[in-house]
C-alpha cells in the first residue's frame, strides 16, 4: 500500500470517530429532551449547541417529523449518518486499498 492509501484510509478512520461520537450525541440530546433538564445545565446546553445544527439540517427540508406527538428527526439524523458512515466511508476505504 502506498502512502496515499494510508492517508486515505487514517481519514477515514478519523471521520468514522466522528460520525460515532455525533451519533452518541444526538442519542444523549434526544434523551435529555424526554426528562426536561435545566436549561441552564452546561452539558445539557453542550448537547443542543452540538446537535442544533443537525436539527435545524433536518426541519429546513419541510420534512414532517413529528407524528402523535414524538419527534423522530433524530432518528432520521442516525439513519443519514449511518448512511454517511457504510456506504461513502466504505466507497473511500475500498479506494485506498485499489490505489
């Protein structure tokens, strides 16, 4: 393997770091949001700063998700990274090892 395929296939290993501590946060926030925490709370403040951007990702497409009360954009936000996480990290990590 070359050098390229080691470069390729850290960053890949990085963003998969990532995409898993995301999920793990968009996990946390949704908990959270089912016990009404203290909004003054510095994790609880962390969490949504973090998991905002995602949020607001998903309600900017007008995609309907709140059905009976229960939001699912969070479930949606996993499903889009796991997506993110086998199918493109996979295509890049099966590139390093053709170079």
């Amino acid at each position: 393997m070359t050098i390229v395929s080691h470069f390729i296939i850290s960053v890949v290993d990085i963003l998969e770091i990532i995409i898993r501590a995301y999920t793990f946060m968009i996990i946390a926030a949704a908990l959270v949001s089912w016990v009404r925490p203290d909004p003054f709370n510095p994790i609880v403040q962390l969490l949504y700063r973090l998991t905002a951007p995602a949020y607001g990702l998903i309600r900017k497409l007008k995609i309907p998700t709140v059905f009976g009360g229960i939001d699912i954009a969070p479930i949606i936000i996993l499903i889009a990274l796991e997506f993110i996480n086998r199918f493109v990290l996979g295509l890049l990590r099966g590139l390093a090892y053709q170079i």
